[in-house]
C-alpha cells in the first residue's frame, strides 16, 4: 500500500505546492476531505475499460480543490479491493474535529446478484474483479464496505457511487433537511446548523436494477451543481438531491446509512462564503478566470494560470487534475452565483447548445451531445442495444456475426472408442465444402439484440456473455427469419456434420478428444467445473480452429433429424441427415455433463420444441 500512495503523492504534490490551497472561510471551523477511487483498466481483461473514470473524478477533485477550500483531495487510481479497504481504514483511525467532513467517492464497474427479486446483494467492482463472478466472491460487497465505514470517527460522512447497480448500496431513505435552516440570520449560522447532527448520506448513479453509463451524467451533474447551484455559495445534500433528481435514465436515488441523525447534513461551502473577501470586480476580471485584466493574457477567454490566463491547450497538467478539454468553464464565473441559463454549454459535455441534440444531458459528440452508453453513435434515447456497441443501421445493436471459416475437407464421421454410443459406431468418410461457423455460441445479449427480449425460459439470467439456453430447434428457426431480415444474409444452424468437423478441428485437427484438447477441463465448463451453471463465452482454451465452448457449456442445437442408423447409410458428400424424424440433433455437452458427454463424436437428441437450461446453439452460414 504505502509505495503506491507515495508515488501518487510525490507525483502530484510539487503541483499543488507551486499554489497554496484556498483557505476555509471563516465560517467553516472543520476540514473538508476527499478519497476518490476510480478504475480505469481491469486485470481481468474481459471487464470493459472505463478511462472516463479518471477524467469525471479528477474534474470534480479540482473544483472542491480550487472553489471549496477542501484539502487536497486523494486520487486512488485503479485500486485492488484490499487497497480501497486498506485506504478507508486509514482514515478511520484519523482524528477528527466536530465539523470535519469526508467524502468517498468510488467511480467503477458494479455489481447485483439478487435478480429478480430484491434479497440480493450489491458489490464494487475493484481493478482486482474477476469478469462474471455471480457470487461476487472477488467483488467488494456493500456489506462489507457499511461495516468498515462504521468504524469512522468524523460526524459528517458522504459517500458517492458511480457504478452500474449502486442503487443496491442503502435503503433509499432521504436524509432530512437541517433544522430550521432557512430562517437563520446569516450563512455562518446556517453552515452551523446545518451541520449539528451526525450525518451518514450516500447518492448513487441509479438503482440496484440499473447500469450506468461509461460516460457518467451522475459526475457531469455532481460538478454542474458544485458550480452553479446551492444558496449564496453553500451547497448542502439537498441541493444535490435536487440536481441529480434531473437525471433520468438511470435515476440516480439518495439516502442515510447505519448511524446517521436526523437533522443530519453535509455541505460544501464555497469560498469567498461568508465575509471572506469578494472576487475581483467584473471589471478587473472580465472573463471571470480569477486572473486579473492586468496580468491575463487572455483577458476575453477563461483560461488557467499555468497559461498566464489563457485556456488549456490539453497540455497543462495545473492543480494536479487533467483538463480534457471538455468542459466550457468560461461563460461560468467562479461566485457561485451564475445564471445556468446563459452557458454555452448547458450540460458541460464540451458540445455547444447551438449544436447540442440534448442540451440538457451530458453527452457524446458522436451521438450529437446526447447520453450514448456504449459509444456506438446512437443515442441511448433511440437505441435498442443501449448498453452493447452496435451500428446505426441497426438502431444501435451489433452485429452477432463471429463466424469462422471451416475450410473444407475429408474426415472420419464417428467413433469406436470404448466411450462410444451404439449411433456413433459406424465410422465413415465424409467430405465437405468450405463454410462458415460462429466462434461462440450465441449470448444472451445476441439473442436479445435480435428478438428484443430474453427467451421466457432463460435460466441463468443476468449473463450477457453466457450462452442463450432455454431455446428450443423450433424458438431458433424464428431467430433466424429475423437475424436475416436485419442483416441480409443467411444464417442458419450447422448440420450434424459440419459440427463434428469444425468441433475436431477441420483440416487443422490434431485428433483430440474433445475440442480441443484431450484433457476436457482445458477447454469445457462441465458438471466437475461449472459449479452447476453456465459460463461466459470464450473463457476456456479454443480448438484449433479457434473455436469456443464445442466441448460443454450448452449443448448445441444442430440442423439435422437424428437416426441412429443413419450413419449406415449417410451420403459421403455433405450429409444434411434425415428427411424426416421426431428428434432433432444436438452435439457438444454441457456445464452438467461428464466427460463423456463432451466428447467431438457424442450425440444427442431432442424434440423440436424442447426447451432446456442445458440447450443453446451456435450459427453457420454458406459462402455467398
């Protein structure tokens, strides 16, 4: 822990040294501290990047940092579950006054297990996280982080989540106003009344049913109302719950947590509040950048004072926080008292309101300035894949389209092994053409980009990356007619014997066992490792055609009818199986098979309108 904090703080501290930190006024008797703790980049790759994290906290850090006199604030950068613990407990064991205040934000990926039901638990997802985990084994629960912070000794704690489902963090209980706060004669003794009680708040990006978009309008918010909102330059949690109440999709919620009192508050108190000396008049300060006409370069434009009063050109590095270049700060006077109506730049998402689809939600240049979540270019208000990266033409959902080419070839259809069942048993030559097949089974989240909905049956619910199950033959031949309305071309299920090659490796095949490998575990979820369920796609070794999961995880829906003699009397050239039959093919094993059932040659069979939490299937397609 310490190397890592010491070099956050060497880096960053000869910055802040070159000025001094802006004083409290004279109405604040406590100390205001910040902890933000934000991941950018997962160990475990298959987690999304989230490099907003860092631009969204570092914004907010340095305007507590350079308009509200806090201490300078901590920047925890991609911390491990242990390290966000380790820094909360330092923290704990500090010292406080009566009217110090903490705030601990945490910028990252989140997690629900509960479902459909409300008995669940809640998690952060620290940079140590492990990509899927439903039980949440390698997450940072809420539990856990409630029963450390009850360890604090300031009275006045706030707590800030940006993350998918952090809703699920407290019980949804707006901590109430303080007493009697607007009839006080002066600020000093509002500030004061405002903080007589114990305060234990939180806010959070929405509910525990809702994810978050990468590019937070629940940061843009926080720093638009630190900027222009509260009352002669005091920002208190119910001016918060006011600016963040704007924000619809997701709806961010509020509430106390273990210890709080009512009455209890947490403010923010901008300087020059309270008899502190006035900024400069207007006249001095014509762009409102704090640096006087008489030593501002750039006396018409907002600028820094690393750039003699001009504005950042990306590569100043002043008050330790990265400017992105996406904030419009200069139609924004630093008194606390500016009319939002006259911004440029309503929502501070760096897109003028001339040219700004959504003026009022924080956004992206490529979706016109409206919220994208997944920064595909299509607005999240008209997009039907909101939270996959998809294409326009689509209304925002991808393309399912993962195939591989299986060259074609001659090989030796079925076995004699001891393992074998009696329909696998005559061995036989068969020759295919070139074709293609999916390098995954298909997911949930491609099922529903196509159909619009989870299939009803769906067991394991709540996996985007898992394979779609509880689909019968008969539920796929819908998917199909709609996949090739959308896309124009002609995906269908492969045939019996097309699996079996591209499951052996086609003409790279090694001989193994299964595929890919002859130790199963290598490259199936099966009943000795599943812990009895499905697991996303991809996450086991490939076989040498770079195909996933042909050995376990779903059994595999195939085209063909099965008869178990068929193999006695199957054409030698392309075999598309029986004509008629009562039950179609399946292939592959699944996540609560044994090894035998996971075998390239093992067989299996069901009726068209079987739907089963075992069953899924992957597409294949003809070159055109």
């Amino acid at each position: 822990m310490k190397p890592l904090f010491f070099l956050v703080f060497t880096l960053f501290f000869p910055l802040f040294a070159a000025t001094p930190p802006p004083q409290n006024t004279p109405a604040r008797t406590g100390k205001d501290y910040a902890v933000f703790f934000y991941v950018t980049d997962y160990t475990d790759r298959q987690l999304t990047p989230l490099p907003e994290t860092k631009i969204e906290c570092e914004k907010i850090a340095k305007e507590l940092y350079d308009n509200f006199g806090f201490v300078k604030p901590e920047m925890v950068a991609n911390p491990t579950r242990q390290q966000i613990r380790d820094k909360i407990r330092e923290y704990n064991a500090r010292t406080y006054n009566p009217n110090d205040q903490v705030l601990f934000f945490f910028s990252m990926h989140g997690h629900y297990d509960g479902g459909q039901t409300d008995d669940g638990r809640g998690y952060l997802i620290a940079k140590d996280g492990k990509w899927g985990d439903l039980y949440g084994d390698s997450y940072y629960s809420y539990d856990d982080l409630r029963t450390d912070l009850g360890q604090n000794k300031c009275q006045h704690l706030l707590l800030a989540f940006d993350a998918c489902y952090s809703g699920a963090f407290g019980i949804r209980k707006k901590g109430p106003s303080g007493p009697d706060y607007d009839e006080q004669p002066d600020c000093a003794t509002k500030i004061n009344k405002a903080l007589q009680y114990k305060s234990r708040l939180y806010w959070c990006s929405g509910s525990k049913k809702d994810r978050t978009p990468a590019k937070s309008q629940f940061a843009s918010q926080w720093l638009e109302t630190l900027r222009t909102g509260g009352d002669g330059g005091i920002v208190r949690s119910q001016d918060l719950n006011f600016a963040l109440s704007k924000v619809e999709e997701p709806r961010c919620e509020a509430g106390t947590f273990s210890g709080h009192d009512e009455g209890g508050n947490f403010v923010f108190v901008r300087n020059n509040t309270c008899g502190s000396p006035p900024p400069p008049p207007i006249s001095n300060d014509r762009d409102g950048d704090g640096i006087l006409n008489s030593a501002d370069q750039c006396p018409d434009q907002y600028g820094i004072a690393a750039k003699s009063g001009c504005p950042d050109d990306g590569n100043s590095d002043e008050g330790n926080f990265t400017n992105s270049g996406n904030i419009d700060r200069g139609k924004i006077p630093n008194n606390g008292n500016s009319d939002r109506g006259n911004s440029t730049d309503t929502d501070l998402d760096g897109i003028p309101n001339t040219t700004d689809a959504c003026p009022e939600a924080y956004g992206t240049a490529k979706a016109k300035g409206c919220p994208d979540a997944d920064d595909d270019g299509v607005p999240d208000k008209s997009d039907k894949c909101p939270n996959e990266k998809g294409e326009t033409t689509r209304e925002g959902c991808p393309k399912p389209d993962n195939m591989i080419l299986v060259k074609g070839g001659t090989f030796q259809m079925g076995s004699n092994d001891k393992d074998a069942g009696t329909d696998e048993k005559t061995v036989h030559a068969v020759t295919l053409s070139d074709y293609y097949i999916g390098k995954t089974e298909v997911t949930q989240a491609q099922w529903r980009s196509v159909m619009g909905s989870n299939p009803p049956e769906l067991n394991f619910k709540g996996c985007d990356e898992c394979p779609v199950e509880g689909v019968s033959w008969n539920d796929i031949q819908a998917f199909l007619t709609k996949i090739n309305q959308q896309t124009g071309k002609t995906y269908r299920l492969p045939t019996e014997a097309e699996w079996e090659y591209a499951a052996r490796g086609g003409n790279k095949s090694k001989g193994y066992t299964y595929a890919g490998s002859n130790t199963v575990e290598d490259v199936a979820w099966l009943s000795s490792n599943s812990g009895s369920k499905t697991h996303p796609v991809a996450t086991k070794q490939a076989n040498e055609l770079g195909l996933y999961d042909m050995s376990g995880n779903v059994w595999e829906w195939c085209n063909d009818w099965h008869d178990s003699d068929y193999y006695k009397n199957s054409p030698k050239v392309s075999p598309a199986g029986p004509s008629t039959g009562s039950y179609r093919v399946d292939r592959g094993g699944s996540w609560r098979d044994n090894s035998e059932g996971c075998r390239v040659s093992r067989r299996g069979d069901n009726t068209p309108g079987r739907r089963s939490y075992s069953i899924g299937f992957r597409l294949a397609s003809s070159p055109q």
